[in-house]
C-alpha cells in the first residue's frame, strides 16, 4: 500500500495541472482550486527587474494587483540585480500581463518593505486586470490554498498547499511570516511574490521563499531553486502575511473615491487625496508675519471662527514684541491677523482675524493615529506653494530625540512618500483619509533625513487652542 501512495503522488505531481487547461480527471476535486481561486489567478502577473548598470540576466517574481493600478511583489527581486549596484535609479520594472506582445509595462517603485519581504509599483495600461482582495483574518490549521506562479520553470501553473503555522522563533529573521506545506505543485525562482488564495478567492499572503534550511543571505538573493514535493525533506513554503500589507498601506484598501482632475494619472490612485482632504486644500493659507523689522512666511489655517492656526518657530525670540502682526492671504484676499496665544514650547501660535471668511473651518481628529497610516499636507508658502505632499505615520518621538530639547512634549514622526517639506511649509496642517487634522508641519527629524518630518500632535493643538481661548477671555475681563 505504501509503494502505491508513493506511485499515486508521483503521478499527481507529473501530470499537468496548469490552471487553463491541464487539470486531470483522476485528480480528486478538493485538490482543484475553486472557480473564485481560479478567477483570482487573472489577477496575477510576471514581474522582470533589470539594472542596465550590472547586465544580469532579468530576475523574475509574481506579481499582483491590489488596486486597478498598484503591483505587489517580494522585495528580494531586487537583491541579485542590486548585489553590486546599491542604486535603484537605473532599475526597470517590467510587468507582464498575458503572453501578447503588448503584454509588458514598466512600473514605477512606490514603496519597499525589506523586513515583511514586500515591494509596490504603480503601473498603467491593463484596465481589465481583476484586483485580488485581500484577507486578513488569519489562517486556520490544515485549511488549503493556492498559488500561481508567472515566472521560472512553474510559469503559469497552480499550487496547493495548507497552512501550518506562523513563525513564532524569537531569533527568526522571519518571526511572524506564514508557514504552508505543499501538497501538490511547488515553488521555484519566478514563484516568489505569488498571492496565496483561500477558497474564496482573497489572498491571506504571498509567496515569500523555502521554510527550513534557510537562512538571512537567502532573504536576499531569492528562494531555492529545488522544487517542492511531499516528503521532500519536510520541505515546506514561508510566506509574507495580508494583515501586514493591509496595516502598511492602511487607506489603500478602503472604497477609492474620484480624486481631483488636476492631479497626473501617472500616480496611482490611492497616493491622490480624497475628496474631502482635496476640499480642505482650499482652506489652507499663506501667513506672512512681522516684528516691524523682520518678515517670515508659512501656512496657516482657520481653526476657529476667527482664528487661524499656524507654526510658533517663526519668531523664536525669548520675547515677543507686542507689535507682532500677521497678514493672511488666500484667494486673492488678505485678511489682517493679531496674536492671541504664541506657545512655544509647543510651537504653536493663533492669530484672530476681524474680517469675515469663507474658508472652511478645519476639524482636529480625536482618534489617535495608526502607524503606517497615510497622511497629506498642503504648503500655502515658500517652494511647495499651492503642492501637496503625502506621507506615512511611523510614530511618536520624544523631543529630545526629534528636537534636540526644544519642545516640551512628543511629536509625530511621518515619512515623506510623495513631495515633502520646505521652506513656507511650516504651520500646514497634515490631514488623514477623512479630511480631519492630524498634526501641523513643524520641520524634520534633528540629524536624521530629509524623508522624515515632524508634525505636532492633535492633542496639543487642542490644548493650546484652549489656552488662547482662555487668554481672550482673560483678556475681556480685565477689560471690564
């Protein structure tokens, strides 16, 4: 009996079984992927990084669409191309997409995630191709998936395999990743990056590399090339997890609405600001403030009636002058502004303006923020005038790390994905998906990069909108 399992597997595993066309009718249908897996397959893709700088021979992955316009792959595509060329500016990106000769595209790199093994582009021109959801709940013990490979000697054949566990060794590279044990198929170089699929068609991870005999140099240079068979060593398949795609890039998988037409469609649809953060933009103004002798330029914002919100750091003084006035421009109008609060421990300050405005009132967030979470900011001044930057909430940093000592309480550290910071930009409030306020721009990261600035956090804002308002009140009373 054991020589005829034997000879069974053997059989399965040497008969065709390519998804289009090849399954068999002596292969037992649970081991078929369902017909909600098999549509998910048309969502999948070839991927091929060349650097023209080393002229390897093209690295291939499996690719995916998570979005109309966004790829997913596993970042060690890069390693072999990039062993001896640390730059990325001389890398292509190819996405294929069926087998015609119009099939490829060049994509363009959004993000790499070294650590979970995960690397995004944008790319365009493949309307029809079918976006792959993902599932975050994790996977159950022995509950079967598929993959499908579109590169290497596995191109465009499925996998099955079923879930083992998650890798829970503190002194693993990949603590955290999934572990599954293949039933029929396998994975070879060309498999990497592959969407694992449940029966429901949502991929709960990808195709990361060979669990066993591994090591962190494999993490860089791609699985083996050795196939994968039952009772191969015990050999079994790691694998990036959906929960960690799903955190890092947290707005993405939200219902996408139409953004501004003025914004290029070269970017990728979940990098535009919604509408709401697009409307808000209007709301965001140019402060021009002075001492009488010296004038300085940032953003500014209607956070109350009359009441505009913006940067402290302009005047860095030990005493301010009572002579300090503000000039606020937007829409070709200029409304004259008067300090009412300057804390610059927090590096806020609040000018009150007379006039009557129709710039919307901009609504602080009381939910704190996730980390990853994306985040757009609107500069009224300076390079960036009338530019909108987008980010990515990494978390809170004391200030003696971030500020070198200079304010009293933390401050949110946001990594720059698209645009950035200068001069002018200061006080701009940082908005979420919603639209609502999620810091102010305050400057970057004290001896660190250019990529990571620093935004005050809601709680204070708040806090020091309340002590301005305290102080007005003050004011009145001594008045009577």
């Amino acid at each position: 009996m054991k020589r005829i399992m034997q000879l069974l597997f053997v059989f399965l595993l040497t008969a065709p079984f390519a998804a289009e066309s090849g399954e068999t009718s002596i292969m037992p249908g649970w081991m078929r992927p369902p017909e909600k897996v098999q549509r998910s397959f048309e969502g999948t893709v070839g991927i091929q990084v060349t650097d023209a700088t080393i002229r390897l021979e093209p690295e291939e992955a499996t690719g995916w669409f998570i979005a109309r316009d966004t790829v997913a792959t596993v970042a060690h595509v890069f390693s072999r191309q990039f062993a001896t060329a640390p730059s990325e500016d001389n890398t292509t990106v190819k996405i294929i997409f069926g087998d015609g000769a119009d099939a490829g595209r060049v994509g363009t790199l959004l993000s790499k995630k070294i650590r979970q093994d995960l690397a995004l582009f944008s790319v365009d021109g493949f309307p029809t191709a079918s976006v792959i959801s993902l599932r975050t709940e994790p996977p159950k013990k022995q509950e079967l998936f598929w993959w499908y490979c579109k590169g290497g000697a596995l191109k465009n054949q499925w996998s099955l395999g079923r879930f083992v566990k998650e890798i829970e060794e503190a002194d693993s590279y990949y603590s955290g990743f999934y572990v599954f044990d293949v039933i029929v198929g396998g994975v070879e170089r060309g498999c990497s990056g592959a969407p694992i699929l449940g029966a429901d068609g949502r991929a709960v991870g990808w195709v990361s590399g060979i669990y066993g005999d591994t090591d962190y140099s494999e993490y860089f240079h791609g699985p083996s090339a050795e196939r994968m068979t039952p009772g191969a060593g015990g050999k079994m398949i790691r694998a990036g997890r959906s929960i960690d795609l799903e955190e890092s890039f947290y707005p993405l998988f939200r219902n996408q609405e139409e953004s501004s037409e003025e914004h290029t469609r070269m970017l990728p649809a979940w990098m535009l600001p919604p509408n709401r953060v697009d409307q808000n933009f209007a709301g965001v103004a140019e402060i021009e403030i002075s001492d009488g002798m010296n004038i300085a330029h940032g953003s500014a914002w209607r956070i109350g009636k009359h009441i505009f919100a913006t940067a402290a750091h302009f005047y860095n003084k030990p005493h301010l002058p009572n002579n300090i006035s503000a000039r606020i421009k937007k829409n070709g109008k200029t409304y004259n502004g008067t300090l009412i609060a300057h804390k610059a421990d927090s590096d806020l300050a609040f000018f009150r303006i007379q006039e009557e405005t129709e710039l919307p009132i901009m609504r602080i967030r009381e939910e704190p923020l996730k980390k990853n979470e994306l985040v757009w900011w609107y500069c009224a001044a300076g390079l960036l005038t009338d530019e909108w930057s987008q980010g990515r909430f990494l978390g809170e940093v004391p200030p003696r790390e971030a500020l070198e000592g200079k304010y009293a309480n933390n401050v949110y550290l946001m990594n720059t994905m698209l645009g950035g910071v200068h001069a002018g930009c200061s006080g701009a409030p940082v908005f979420d998906y919603e639209g609502a306020v999620v810091g102010l721009v305050n400057g970057f990261m004290a001896g660190g990069s250019f990529n990571n600035i620093l935004a005050i956090r809601p709680e204070d804002i708040r806090r020091a909108l309340e002590f301005a308002e305290s102080q007005r009140e003050n004011q009145k009373g001594g008045k009577k």
